[in-house]
C-alpha cells in the first residue's frame, strides 16, 4: 500500500515537472467583476481600466464570441479602442468574463475567458483550458501523436490533463472524481460540470461565467412570400412545344431558426413548414408531318413544404446579418385539374377535332433540394426583418401528354419572402 502511494506520488511530481506552469497573480479579486450598472440597474459591458475604473458601455461585436484580439466600447457618445495591455478585463451583459493575462505559451498578453471561478479557476483560450489556484497557471494539455506498432502507423489520442485534473482536485471529493475523471472528453461543458461537481461536495462557492451564454438561441420565424416556377425538358421530341402561362405563386412559413451556437456563432438551421398555392394553364403544341395538336389544361397545386436548411453567416454582427443556405425539405401536394382539351388539325383535310382530356400529369416528386441567400435586420428588441432569396429544382416534375406523344419536365422554383424573427 505504502509502495503504491509512493509510486503514484512520485509520478505526479516527475508528471508536473514537465508542465508549463508558472505564478499568475492577477485573479483581480480585489475588483467588482459583475455586470449590472448602478445607475440603470441593468445588466451591461463593462471594462476595467488598468487604473481599477470601471467603465459600463457597450462592447461592439460581432456575436458572442468566444475571442478577441481587442475590444471596442461605446459609451457615452464616445468609442474607445483597448488592447489586453490597456485594461485589467471586461465583461459582457450575457455573463461572459474575460481578463488580460498571459498564457504559458504567450509572451503578449491576451483576453483570457475565465470559465469558473472559485478555489481553483478554469479558464480558456482558442480551445485550450488552464487551471489557476492563486499561486500556478498551469494548461490541460491533450494531443495526437503518430505512433507506429508492428510497422503499423496510427494517431493515438493523449489525455495529460487526466494527471493535472486528478493532481489538482484534492481531498474525498477529488478521490469520488476519479472515475469520471478518467472518461472525460477535452471540451469546455465537460471541464466546467467536472468542476462544478467538486464544489458542489465540497459546499465550497463558485461561480459558472458561460451560464448566460446559451449553446444555442432558437427563435420563432414566420412570413409571406411570392415564387417564380419554370419548366425544364428532361425528355421530348423536337416538334413538341410547352408553357405555363401564368408562373407566379404564393406561399408562406413558419418555423423555428437555431442560431448563435456558442462554439459555432456563424452557422444556423432553420426547420419550417410552409405552404405553397400556384395556379397556371399549360399550353402544349405539337407539329408533326401529317397532323398539328395542341392543348391546355388549368392545374392549381396546394403543397405543404417542410424544409431543413443549413446556413453560414458571411457578415454578422448585432445589427445584421447576410447568409447563404443549403435547404432540403418534403414537397407534399395536391393538385385539381380542369379545363383540359385538345385540338388537332388534319393538314390534308382541314378537319378539326376537339377532345375533352387530361393533359398533366404531376408525378411522385416530393424531394426538394435548393439553395438561398438571407439577409437579416435588427428592428427592436428581439424582433428581427428577414428577406430571403432561394432557389429550388424538383426533378422530373410534369408529364405533359398530347394523345400519343409525350414530354417530361423538371420544374425550378425562384421564391422571394419576406419575415419576421422574434
């Protein structure tokens, strides 16, 4: 037993040795780091100046980010511009904490997020975690490593924090954590419940920075809007000509949008069900050697769309935002036929005859894939205007018949909505 303690001690010390680890006096618990400005009551940005001022404001950004190189408070009517090695920190309305520290890889100072605080304080930078306990600063490292067994290469994943977390969480309720310690993934939700289980036994007080910082915002999205729908031969003969006389429809949605992922603040998905209501006539004509047909038919279609999209921001920031979408959905529709006929003329004996006859066919085409440009304008509070522009193709979509000839289209639809996020 005495051999075993022994062994595990020795090897955490030769463990920790190895570590980058160096004094941090700066946890700064000699200033106010709360968010709410006295004078309004409200929760606010603030920063901290290197003279201990605490300045309330508005920090400009572009979402709630995770990094920054520098920061840009309005206040007052007047911008400031601060770099790490102007100000003590700053923190933002939703509860995010940041102070200006240097990192043991980093000679420069940096705006370091303070994830938990407490006894021992976890902090993060560009996907890497650090643990502070007032004296070391010390980083959980992970990495993989190319190794070769028996001529065979593989990547094997290290886990060196594993040491550094079971070295650091000391006492029974460190020892209760071992196991947990032991399967826990590298990613900051797993670090901040491992220490919020530590104090939570120990009935010691702490305090979670990234609580208010959702992972994700999900926001009702409604609107209206008009489509333009074409046609494009997949299959007909040369002599054979169709048309919609009349393209434009109407449609509208209602959804949800996920957005403002926390780790990744640019992508979104919207999920929705729409309708769709298109009313044409289709115009056929026929030209042969012998014989001259042409037709039409009135269709009017009523669909339900359930769309799936996903977007990436390409600007974005509090006040707008301008995105492109991949979109994939369900065509579920049904149509109503009436009015069709048929003409056909008989070059050699001018004669005419009229049939009474269907001349559409809608086939089984209810994948929908498409793509679409957004644009997205802060109006008030939570309230947002949406415009969308999207692009979508249904293929093999219509067969139009004239007696015994036959043609098959695709059909691409042009919609143009406008919305409303709230």
């Amino acid at each position: 037993m005495i051999k075993s303690i022994f062994s595990h001690a020795f090897f955490g010390w030769l463990f920790f040795a190895s570590l980058q680890v160096f004094s941090q006096t700066d946890r700064l618990s000699e200033f106010n780091w709360t968010n709410v400005d006295p004078t309004s009551g409200q929760k606010s940005d603030f920063v901290i100046l290197n003279s201990g001022e605490k300045v309330f404001g508005k920090i400009i950004r572009n979402y709630n980010q995770a990094y920054y190189d520098q920061i840009v408070l309005e206040t007052g009517g007047s911008v400031n511009t601060y770099l790490p090695k102007d100000i003590k920190g700053f923190g933002l309305d939703n509860g995010q904490l940041f102070h200006a520290r240097y990192l043991p890889e980093s000679s420069d100072l940096l705006f370091v997020q303070i994830l938990v605080s407490g006894p021992i304080e976890l902090s993060g930078y560009r996907g890497s975690f650090f643990l502070e306990n007032g004296e070391t600063y010390q980083k959980l490292e992970a990495y993989y490593k190319n190794t070769e067994t028996n001529g065979y290469k593989r990547s094997k994943f290290y886990k060196p924090f594993i040491v550094a977390l079971k070295t650091a969480l000391t006492g029974d309720c460190g020892v209760k954590l071992y196991a947990k310690i032991e399967r826990l993934p590298y990613s900051e939700q797993a670090l901040i419940g491992l220490l919020e289980s530590y104090y939570t036994c120990q009935g010691t007080a702490y305090q979670v920075h990234v609580e208010h910082a959702p992972f994700l915002k999900i926001s009702p999205t409604a609107g209206l809007g008009l489509s333009y729908f074409s046609i494009q031969a997949t299959q007909k003969t040369k002599e054979r000509n169709d048309q919609l006389e009349n393209n434009l429809g109407y449609q509208g949605f209602a959804g949800i949008r996920l957005h403002d992922f926390r780790n990744l603040p640019r992508v979104s998905t919207d999920l929705r069900i729409g309708f769709s209501m298109f009313t044409t006539t289709v115009l056929s004509s026929y030209e042969g050697s012998q014989l001259n047909w042409t037709g039409s038919e009135e269709i009017e279609e009523f669909a339900v769309y359930l769309p799936v999209s996903f977007n990436y921001s390409l600007l974005k920031n509090q006040q707008m935002e301008v995105y492109l979408g991949l979109s994939a959905g369900l065509w579920l529709m049904q149509t109503t036929h009436s009015g069709g006929i048929i003409d056909q003329k008989i070059f050699s004996s001018g004669e005419i005859h009229l049939q009474e006859s269907e001349i559409v066919e809608v086939m089984d085409s209810n994948f929908i894939p498409g793509i679409k440009m957004g644009y997205n304008l802060g109006l008030s509070g939570k309230t947002r205007l949406m415009l969308e522009l999207e692009a979508n193709t249904q293929k093999d979509y219509y067969r139009f018949s004239l007696h015994q000839n036959q043609s098959e289209y695709s059909r691409g639809r042009v919609s143009f909505q406008l919305g409303l996020e709230f």
